[in-house]
C-alpha cells in the first residue's frame, strides 16, 4: 500500500503543479495516471501544439509547459502510478481513502485531489446489437497497434480524419490485405488533401470505398471470432461482406468513467465543487482542472492552478486543524525541497 | 477624455494579464498606475529578486516576468496612463463610469477592473499635533529628490533602513548642511553595517545622533514654514532644535488610497468580491488580486490571474447581453490582435 498525504488522479498540468503547491505546506503527492507518462492532454494529444494563454508565457508548446512544471514540481518528488487508472475510492473509518488501480496498485491518503482533466476518453459506439460480444474478437474502437492488422480483411467505419488517415496508412504501409472504408454520406469531414487520397485509392482499386452505407450487422465465424459484417446501403439494401475485423472510428467521447461511481455530486459530466476550495460533497475529496464544474467555470490551464494552489491549502487545514498556515512567500524565502 | 471597454486600476502582473485575457474576447483595455511604468510591487520593490511559483516557471526574476507579462499583453494595445493615480470614480446616467486621475486626466468604459495590487503606500505618521499643517512646508515623509534638502538643517527621525541609509547619503554626498538623526532607542533595526556607518558618523560628528529621544512639537519659522522642532528625551527633558526640515521615516503602510471612497463594499483593509466572477457589490465593477478578498483568499499572483480571466468573462457579458461568448482556445485558434 502506497502512502502519502495527498493522492492526485491525474498527472496532467493542474495534477503537476498542485504536487509543487502542496510541497511548499510540506505535503507529498503521489499522482495517478492511465497514461505511461506525466503531461495529461498536452502529452497525449497536442504536444508540439503552442498554448498562447499561459501567463508570462506569450507562447509555450505545450511539451515544453509540461517539462517545465516536471521540474517544478520535482524539488517535491511526488510518486507516481503511470499506465494505471483509479478504479474505486474507498473510506477507512478513520476517514482516510484508499484509491485502487485496475490493476490492483492500492495507495492511501488523508486527501485526494481529482485532477482528472476531460476523465476518461470512451469510443463513440455505433448501435449494432451485440456489438459488444464482439469486442476483442474483431471489433477494435480505437488502432493501437497497425501491425495487428497485417494480412487481414478490414472493414473501417467513419468519415473524420480518424477514419481517413488510417486508411492512408494501413495501405500505404502495405498492411492489410483488403480495405473496406464504409461512410454514411458522399461527402468527408477530415483534411482536404486526406479526402484526395482516399478518393485516389478508391478509384484505383486500393480500397472498397462504399458511400451511403453504414454497417447494421455482425455476424461471428465458426469460432465466436467476427466473421462478417451487414453493410446497409440507404437505397440499395443489404450486402454481407466477410472480414477479419471491424473497425468503427467515430472519435473518442470524454467521460469521468469510474469517478462516477466514486459518491461524487456531478453535473454535466464534471465533478460538483465550491468556489472556496474546491473541496466536493466528500469531505477530503477535492476536484480541480477542467474535470470540475462551478458557476463560472472556464476549462483553462492557468485556472486549474488557481484551484490546485486553494485546493491544498484547505487540504492543509483538514490534515492539520491546529497548525497555523502563514502564507510564505516564494519571493522572500525560496523553495526548500523534500 | 478616453474612452475604452475596460478601464484597469493598476499595471501591476495581474492587470497585465487580464488586459490579454480581454483581448480575447476583443475588449480593449487602458490601464492607470501611479508608477512611472508597468510591473506594480514586481518593478517598484522587487525587480531582481527570483520567485518559484508562477505555474511553468521553477524560477522568474520578478522583472523578466513584467517583460513576458508586456509582451503577451501588447498585442491587445492596451492603452497607459502612467505616473497618475485614479482619484475619483463617477457612474454617468447610462451606467459606464469617469475615472479622473489626481492629474485630471479621465477616462471612461463601462467597466472598471480594480487590480490596485497593495493599493497606495502611505508613510506611518509620528503622532504630533499639527504635523499635517507642516506637510510641504518642512516636512516630508519621503526622500523623493536629495537635491532639495541641498545645503539645509534636517532633522530625520527613525530607526530602520530608510532612517539610517538616507542619513548615509545625504552625509557622504554632502547634501545637507547639518543633520540630526532622532531615534527612540538606542539600539537600530537596520543593517549592520548601515548602523556602523551612522555610529561612525556620530562618533567623529559629521551627525548628531540623539536618541532615547523623539520629536514630539512643530514650531513655524516668521513664514509659517517649519521653524524648529522639540526633542523630548526620555529622561532629560526637551530641547527646541532650529531645522529647515523633519522628515521622519517611520516606513510606508499599504492603504486603499482613493479606492476606498469609491462606495465598494471593503473588508480587512481590501475590496470585498465574489467568488463566481470577482465582481464587487457596484455592478460593472470589478477587483482582481492583492486587492480584492474573499474566503480562502490567497495574495499570489497565479491567482490573480484566474480572478482577471474570470472577471473579463463577465464583463463580457455586461457589455454584451445578447451575444453568445464561446470559450475558445488558443491551442486550436491562436491568439489574433487589434
């Protein structure tokens, strides 16, 4: 069981420097993340993208601004749980928590601070019954790895950039063996020069290109595997078409996923908390980043830090009733590290 | 008179910032400072001097922090009236509001920002009847220009660094004629080697110390300018000493200054405002860092810079009833200027 003073889900921006905030009133962090590395969205979806409304940073890429509160923060050496996810939040009588991980890592702490930026980001799912029966068994929402795919029969769905530019690759790359893209209308959302491509494949026989269609059906193989999927065209019905895997690529809808179960007051898919601190409806638990919700609430970076910073403080008040916090500043005393 | 969207009190960091954050939303700005330039406390008492808790910078001089606060701010093209201190606020029939500075310049918007830092300093006064009578007319409480004491009697009253480092000054650049350095202790709070210095000076009688003493009367001269002071010593009675000048310095305290005439509701020696918007309880107005107070109230500059990007937000709505503010980011748009 890890231990520490404050549990952050969530190593993101706010999760970072919430760590540095806490260190200056002595507390330790230990962060907890699904993804392998510490950054958050700036890691995992724009890192060479530039942010222009960080303060004092008239532009920063956003890589650098997560490098950047690393080093800030590490004088405080937080632990951290990487490529896992908080799964449950339980309460010890004496009113600690325990976070397990779904892979069963469990820590404990007096404070927990839910970082979680957007939650967790779900597929949107097309309504084919049983769809779900076959997930890992041919059904793939999202392509982690392309080389899964050599030598086999694939249909995609889709028409967003998702959809486009893997076909791109996967034929591009020689991967598969037949290519299926199947799209609702004629037209494609993605960028211009994509739409070209998969038209040029299309015309000349690199890939099935079926418009105006969507798949309505699956059926299995012999062995409960995928074996073929119903495509429905708007005008000209039904056809069958065997493949070896069926890919829907309608994007990724965020969700809180397990936090939602966690006794947590929600609205509008973010956690409930009050202006003074952050705290939410359990005492202990606080919410900050772009995963809470107040009235006039802006989901910006330079606002989660604003939350993190009172966020800790509270939590200093709650592990210490009788101690008295005199705000010191940085300024005047310097940064003194664990 | 000058007109704009946004009027701020104060170039200090957090009216910079928020100058930006309204560029955003494409308000202008004019800023008012009493300092000769941009940067508030940052320029004026710490320019050199490192801080550790700006998010995304483990360490900033105070100054280079004010430059890259500029920066980002001037593609908005605030407006500056620098060197003026706002006086007055005046609310027309329609609801914007005058500011007229102690120069007379004014300004109008129909909002008001009030990111006033500290607010004004103003000089600890010796408790002596009529000692205000005398202000301009022999005694000071600042140093502002050596120069003008140039071959006076002075008599300096204080026992901390101001005290002793312009008693240095104007002795070992020969300034004054003759000076009298008045001290209730004997002992300083000072600087050794500052205390050194004026005990050296004392001993080989460039000065005349007196301490265990205070200045405890005001007499004019034929004019009704200072004339001489009374020297009460602890134990020997007083003496009437001839002086041109009595300046004491007994430090500077941070104050409202003008603001607090303003009809705002004030607490604890700090505009008063809440928590959804940083609104004050006259509508239209608003207050943002070191000034404003709230429960859980932190003076940090990292929270004066969410305080100002959620104060712009609502004067947007202010200004603009009708018409739908969508946050935008700047990672998908850039930021585009006036």
């Amino acid at each position: 069981m890890i231990q520490t003073d404050i549990i952050i889900i969530g190593a993101g921006p706010v999760g970072l420097f919430t760590v540095f905030e806490a260190g200056l009133l002595k507390l330790r962090c230990h962060l907890i993340d699904s993804l392998p590395v510490p950054g958050g969205q700036l890691t995992e979806i724009y890192p060479k993208k530039p942010i222009y409304d960080i303060p004092g940073y008239p532009i920063v890429n956003a890589g650098e601004l997560v490098d950047k509160l690393i080093e800030q923060s590490a004088v405080f050496k937080p632990g951290f749980t990487l490529g896992e996810s908080a799964l449950t939040m339980e309460e010890t009588p004496e009113g600690h928590f325990i976070i397990t991980t779904n892979k069963g890592t469990q820590h404990t702490a007096p404070i927990v601070i839910i970082a979680g930026g957007l939650g967790v980001f779900e597929p949107r799912k097309p309504p084919i019954e049983n769809l779900e029966q076959f997930e890992d068994k041919g059904v793939e929402y999202i392509i982690r790895d392309p080389e899964f795919y050599r030598g086999k029969n694939v249909v995609i769905s889709g028409g967003g950039d998702s959809a486009l530019d893997w076909t791109i690759f996967l034929i591009e790359n020689k991967i598969v063996k037949e290519l299926s893209l199947v799209h609702r209308r004629t037209s494609f959302r993605g960028h211009l020069d994509s739409v070209q491509k998969v038209m040029d494949m299309a015309n000349s026989g690199k890939i099935n290109l079926i418009t105006e269609s969507e798949v309505t059906g699956i059926k299995p193989n012999g062995n409960g595997h995928l074996g073929s999927v119903v495509i429905k065209h708007t005008t000209l019905g039904d056809i069958v078409k065997d493949t070896d895997h069926f890919i829907p690529l309608f994007g990724l809808t965020p969700s809180l996923g397990p936090i939602a179960d966690w006794g947590l007051e929600i609205e509008k898919n973010a956690v409930k908390v009050n202006t003074f601190d952050y705290s939410t409806n359990r005492k202990g638990v606080y919410a900050v980043g772009d995963i809470n919700t107040y009235p006039g609430k802006l989901k910006l970076i330079l606002c989660g830090f604003h939350e993190g910073t009172l966020a800790v403080q509270s939590a200093f008040a709650r592990i210490f009733p009788n101690k008295k916090n005199v705000l010191k500043y940085t300024t005047v005393n310097g940064v003194s590290g664990f």
